[in-house]
C-alpha cells in the first residue's frame, strides 16, 4: 500500500494537461468535460471503460485508458484527480507517488476550479439531494441568472449532470460519501456554501458510517462551514436535520408540513397532470406553485428551492415558471415506456424512506392503476440486515411487490446479510400485501409476463443497471400476451 505525500495535495500554479484516475464515474466524467471545456488538455484511466460515461467522453475525445497502470501517467500530467474508486493499491496510484505529482480528489477540484469563483450554493441531505438540485439549477436558469452546475444525475432540462454558466451561482449536490483513500472525510466538506438546504439525516452508507451518530457528525462540519451572513435552509420536520440546524453559525429557515416554519405547503392536489400547491411564508399565502413531478416529498423539494429563489431575490412567478417547466432527472420516477397499456417507470430509490415516498408518489399520479413494485438491494447499506425490518413498512403503496435477491456482501456472516425472502414473507404477514423473492432477475420477468395487464404501473427501484430489466421488459410487453 502507499501514502500520498500531503504537501502535493494541491494544485499547481502552472495546468495544461490534468489525468482523471477513475475517470468513468459520473461525476468523474462530468468533470472532465467542465475541465476540457475550460481548456485544459485531459485525459483519463478506468479499470472497466464502460457505457454510457465511456460513450461521453468518447463523444468529447477524451482519451481513456483501459485499466491502471503506471503508463497511463506517461507523458507526466501537470496534476491528477483522484477518483473515490481508487484505493490504496491501486497500481497508477503507487506510480502517482513516486513520480511526486500534484494530486487533487474530486471534490478539491471541483472546488478549485469551479466553485471558489462563484457563490455556492449546496443541497445535502440522505434524500432528495438530486431532484432538489436539478430544480434549483433550471429555476435559476430560467430566471436568466446562467447557473453552473454538477449534479448526480442527468437534467432533462440540459441533457447532462453539469453545465458550466456564466452567472455568479454554482448550485453542487452535497455528497455525504467519503472524499478519497486519503480522505475519508465527507464530500460536501470541501463545497464552500454560502446557502446550503438539508432535506433529510438519516442513516446510511453502512460501508463508511458506524451509526447515525456518525452521519451527523459529518453533518456538523457541513453547517459550520456556513459563514454568519450565509443562510442555512433546512427540512425541520426531520428531528435530525432541526438537532444540526440548532448548531448553525447563521440565520436558518425551516421549511415542511409543520405549523410555525417559515416556508410551509397548503392545499396540495393532484391535477390536470401537475401537483399543484400554495406555498406559506410565515403561516401566511406567498404564491401558488405547480410541479410535473408526484408527491409530496416532491413537493417539498420545490418548497426548499423557493426558500432558496426568493432569498436570491427571484419573485415568485419567476420561481413558479421555472419549477412547472422542470421536466425530471433520469432514473427518478423517469417513464422508460409505456406498450400494451402498461407503464415502465424506472426510479434510484434504495433506502427504505426513499422506497415509501416514491411509491406513495406514484399511486398517487397514477390513481385507480394498479402499482407493481420491483426492488433491488444493490446498496452497501441495503443488502446488510440493518433495514431488513424497515423496509416492510416501505411498499404499502403497492399491489405487488417482486424482489429480486441481493449479491452477498463478502466476509459478512448470513445473519448479518439482508433477505428478499424473509421481506416477502414478512410483507404477506405483516402488511397482507402480496410479495415474491426471486434469485434471478430472469425469475421477475417470467413472473411479470404472467401477471401483467393493461393499466398497469410496474415501478422498477434500483441504484444499478439491474440487468437491463427495463429494457428487456418493454420488448416482453411488445412481444409477449399478458394476462387479461
């Protein structure tokens, strides 16, 4: 294993040639374009060059390495970036440190070159962080106020994760996720707010946090950060989120469902395709708002970017215009086909809260439909047992649940392993809700073809490419008869 020498953590004054270790990541890939947009010769290595990064950065010919090695960093960069995937025994990184190159983590860079520059302006939270910065980016560019941007997921708005603007915002996702092999402190740690929103503490990222006390420590060291004219944002029907809030060195704005906050939501309804509702500021009507988007944790995703438009001096009808425009972020309740009368929809939710709320969202926006839930435990977090009870509570929503059995963690015990059998059963039990484990995404095909029929809503929810499931089950409903 190697040590990366602290004093080169920095980055130099003089930059034409910047290398990207793990450069196929989203981020890591997004920030390869900002970097070769802002004229710096880039390149790039990974150890599987895979679509649809490897795509992107083909399409901005950027050379990519396939695999590590200490070639790839011949002729010698002016600086790295150190993605999140590399460890200690990297070989490239061994390389790096013998060859004493300025090194940067993603985050530092991020930081470096495009958010000291700028005010930022940062969503962190367990959930929401992506649908909440992709509406904060498209209401501030809609209101003409050109924001830069780097996001966890793709902008409909934009056709990308990042966008690099010529106004003053910069508008990051504020990952709680460790930095780098040689810093393990939180992402979010090195974004600079100036407004920050925190929509949600709970427990998560099992891999790198003991308990919630962990989180919340990171959490601590995000809000300090804040300066005492800056403005802290923050979902206070969340006793986590109200506990870090109390410990702000400056001015906080609460917002949720609660009496007494200052930003708050009445008379929310579903209509005419849009989630429709009149925001309150200080218990008294502001403006009425509309989104495309189902649910109310939705809405109180838009609740927390209106706090922060109108702090920015952004009026009202502007804010409204740029939320009812929004058109969603891949992966997060994104319709992937619609054949025989059956809808795909295709959504990141993995943690238990995340499953809920999504589900509750869609039953919502497809009333009177029948709702089939497909799960996947794909997370660290989600195939450990540490939610096995919470997740029974998460799929009330739905009129099927089929879960598909997760890839055991190595080196846990099996009492230590999360079950999609003792969840289907505890689902039947429990709930009287209908639930089937399958060991193969092949097995929830099968069954899907067996039991769908028109009108239905089949709700895929995973953090990964699930075996192309969803791909694969448009082309069974185009080929195949389901059940009347």
């Amino acid at each position: 294993m190697i040590n990366l020498e602290t004093g080169l953590n920095s980055a130099p004054e003089t930059i034409r040639h910047i290398h990207l270790m793990g450069i196929c990541g989203t981020g890591m890939a997004a920030l390869a374009g900002m970097l070769q947009q802002k004229g710096y010769t880039v390149t790039g290595s990974d150890s599987h060059v895979y679509p649809p990064m490897s795509v992107f950065l083909e399409g901005l010919q950027i050379p990519v390495r396939n695999g590590y090695s200490p070639e790839n960093l011949q002729p010698v960069p002016d600086l790295v970036i150190v993605g999140n995937v590399i460890t200690r025994k990297n070989p490239e990184a061994a390389a790096l440190a013998s060859l004493r190159i300025p090194y940067l983590s993603f985050p530092q860079a991020l930081s470096h070159f495009f958010i000291q520059s700028r005010t930022s302006l940062v969503v962190a939270g367990t959930h929401g962080k992506t649908t909440t910065c992709s509406l904060l980016a498209t209401s501030l560019y809609q209101a003409g106020l050109d924001p830069t941007f780097m996001i966890g997921g793709i902008v409909r708005e934009f056709g990308t994760n990042f966008r690099l603007g010529n106004g003053k915002y910069f508008v990051a996702e504020g990952d709680e996720y460790d930095t780098a092999f040689f810093d393990k402190g939180s992402k979010f740690l090195h974004y600079r707010p100036q407004v920050a929103v925190i929509t949600s503490i709970e427990f998560d990222h099992a891999d790198i946090f003991a308990d919630l006390e962990s989180i919340k420590r990171s959490f601590r060291k995000f809000v300090a950060l804040l300066p005492p004219d800056g403005l802290l944002i923050a979902n206070l029907d969340d006793e986590n989120v109200a506990e870090i809030a109390s410990v702000s060195p400056c001015p906080v704005q609460g917002y949720g469902l609660s009496a007494g906050l200052a930003w708050s939501i009445d008379d929310l309804r579903r209509q005419d395709g849009l989630t429709r509702f009149t925001v309150q500021k200080d218990g008294n009507p502001w403006a009425p708002m509309a989104v495309r988007l189902a649910g109310r944790y939705n809405c109180l995703n838009s609740l927390a970017v209106c706090a922060v438009m109108h702090h920015l001096g952004v009026a009202p009808a502007a804010i409204d215009k740029g939320l009812s425009s929004f058109n969603g972020v891949k992966r997060r309740q994104e319709v992937r086909g619609i054949e025989n009368g059956i809808t795909v929809i295709d959504d990141f939710a993995h943690h238990p809260t995340a499953v809920r709320e999504t589900l509750a969202g869609l039953k919502e926006a497809y009333d009177g439909q029948r709702l089939i839930a497909v799960f996947e435990p794909r997370t660290n977090s989600s195939r450990r047992a540490i939610f096995q009870k919470d997740y029974v509570a998460a799929f009330d929503a739905a009129a099927l649940v089929l879960l598909r059995e997760p890839v055991p963690i190595e080196g846990l015990a099996a009492e230590e392993l999360f079950s999609s059998a003792q969840l289907a059963e505890d689902l039947k039990k429990e709930r009287d809700l209908p639930a089937e484990s399958f060991p193969t995404t092949d097995g929830i095909l099968a069954r899907l073809q067996s039991v769908l029929r028109e009108g239905d809503v089949v709700a895929i929810l995973s953090n990964g490419g699930f075996d192309n499931i969803h791909t694969r089950l448009i082309e069974q409903i185009k080929g195949q008869p389901h059940a009347d």
